[in-house]
C-alpha cells in the first residue's frame, strides 16, 4: 500500500466505523460527500480522485467490514461509469428488461440498491453493455434484501438511455467481491474476539482444539476471498479482467457459505440475536453472495471460458496470470 492508498484507508476507515451499521442516506451521505470518496474513479478534470480500481478495492473493502449502511460501493461505481458530479447520487443495477428504440428505453431495471433518491441509474442494456437512465420520470417499486438493505425496481417508458461501453453487472460483481472480503474478515475478528473472551468448562472456547482448527479455516476462507479480490482488481486496473472478475465472485460467495457457518458455530445463538453485530454482516454476506451473480453463474461463466481455450491451453493460460492482470483467458 502506498502513501496515497495509506491516506485514503485511514480516511474511509475511520467514517466507516464512526457511520457503520446505523448510518442512513438521508442524515449521513453529507457526511461521505464531504470527503469526496463517491468521486474516487473520476478523473481529476471531472473533479474526481483519479483513482483506480486498486484504491477502490481499499474502499469498498472497508464498507464490508464495517457493514456501512450506505450506497458508497453502487455511487461510486455509478459517478466512474458516467462521469456525473458526485452532488448527483447515482446508483447501479444488476438486471433489466426491455427494449430501446430511437435511443429511448421502455422496461424495467430491478437490483437497483438504494435507487430511491438516486438521480440516474447505470444498469445492464438489452442486448449488451450498459446504459445510463436519469430516473426522474420512472415509478418506483420498493424492496429490500434479506440485510435490510433498500433493492429498488424502476420502470420506465421511452426514457431516454444513453449507452456505456461497460460491464456495470462484472464491475458490481467486483464490487461485492470486495465487500465479501472485508466483511469475512470482521466476521474473523469477531469470532477471535468471542472465542477468547467465552469460558466454557473453566477455559476459554479458543482453548478447545476443534475451536482453533474452526477459526483457522474461517481464517483460509477470509484469506482466499481477499486474495481473489485484489487479484480482480489489479486486472482491472489493467483493463482485462473477465476471468479474475468471475473467478474472485465465485471464490467469495464459496467462502461466504463456509465462513458464516463457522462463525455462526463458534457464537451459539448469540450470533443471531439482533443487538449482537454478527448477523448484521453474516446477512450481507448471504444477501451478496447473491447479488451481481451467484454461484451457478459464475461457475457457468469460468467454465465457458476454459472449455473455449482447450485443454490443451489451460495450464499455459494460467500461468499466464499476474498481479498486472496480462492474461491469455
């Protein structure tokens, strides 16, 4: 981490953990404007940080450990995606449906976290790539996933849609890779912290052997996701990361199965009462690991990849892989 990644840690850090799970939109994101960071992928001309996605990683990382109730990791997106002013929150969303003629979309754009009070959304477009919608005109259908965080659906009628020349449904997937990730690891200190601190039968639990080989492969899992983000990420930063963009969602959303089962195990039912602060991340875990693809379509989209290599490719093809993200896959 350099001195510039080092200043932007500290700074998403220390708001994360004063906004945390208690944050809302309405009285908090002044607080996350005011230090810039949906701006962290504009570019300096566009009033931005300049920043790539190895920084975004830092950020949306921390958003997962310390399950931030806010839209940072969608606004961010949202503003690199479009070039918009961060004064104009904008959203991202993982589906749609529909049609566009004469550059007018009508259908519906659904997966869209907290879309209500966002001024444009960047979705999937029909037929591929992604566009930009200004949502003044759509109706609105409110949800919510199982963390409790707003899922918005908007329906919209010959909405004028600009198209973008990106993957806003890989990126989102990036995204919550990265949360996964931070999340996993808070979920560890958490259960570390508990185990310690929890006497049974006159000793700690972290005393009992089964306990620590637990938290040890709670550890691996925290660890494998957090590789396989920043692996994506530095791909991206490179431009070409189709291959570690899928391989790091599907990785994360393996330990996020294996990781809350553990920590879950390690609490008791402690864990799931609501004032205790496991499940408000082992919730977002399970509601990310299905946003932006799950399992089955990553799983689907790596194997299309290597099946269309050859065997014959596929130990050159990973070897080929480095931390620059040059890539034959």
């Amino acid at each position: 981490m350099n001195q510039h990644q080092a200043m932007i840690a500290d700074m998403a850090g220390a708001l994360f953990a004063e906004l945390g799970t208690s944050a809302n939109v309405e009285s908090d994101w002044d607080a996350v404007e005011q230090v810039a960071l949906p701006a962290l992928l504009l570019s300096n001309e566009q009033g931005g940080f300049g920043s790539g996605w190895d920084d975004a990683l830092i950020v949306f990382r921390l958003a997962g450990y310390h399950a931030l109730a806010l839209p940072i990791v969608e606004a961010t997106i949202a503003a690199g995606l479009s070039g918009v002013s961060v004064r104009e929150r904008g959203t991202i969303a993982s589906a749609s449906s529909g049609a566009i003629a004469d550059d007018l979309f009508t259908g519906v754009v659904s997966g869209a976290p907290w879309g209500d009070g966002a001024a444009y959304v960047v979705a999937p477009r029909p037929g591929g790539g992604s566009m930009f919608l200004a949502t003044a005109s759509a109706q609105i259908e409110e949800g919510a996933n199982i963390a409790g965080e707003p899922r918005i659906v908007f329906r919209f009628k010959s909405t004028a849609v600009k198209p973008l020349d990106a993957d806003v449904f890989a990126l989102g997937a990036l995204a919550r890779a990265a949360q996964i990730a931070g999340a996993l690891d808070a979920t560890l200190a958490l259960s570390v912290t508990y185990a310690n601190d929890r006497q049974q039968f006159g000793r700690p639990l972290a005393k009992f052997q089964a306990v620590q080989q637990s938290l040890a492969t709670l550890a691996c899992e925290a660890a494998a996701a957090n590789v396989s983000a920043l692996g994506a990420a530095h791909a991206q930063a490179s431009g070409r990361a189709h291959f570690e963009i899928a391989a790091a969602k599907l990785r994360g959303n393996q330990a996020v199965g294996a990781g809350t089962t553990i920590a879950h195990q390690v609490h008791g039912a402690i864990g799931f009462t609501e004032e205790y602060p496991l499940q408000r991340l082992t919730r977002r875990l399970w509601a990310w690991r299905s946003e932006f693809g799950g399992d089955s379509h990553w799983s689907r989209i790596l194997g299309g990849i290597v099946c269309a290599r050859g065997a014959e490719n596929f130990w050159a093809d990973m070897t080929a892989l480095t931390d620059q993200g040059e890539s034959r896959l």
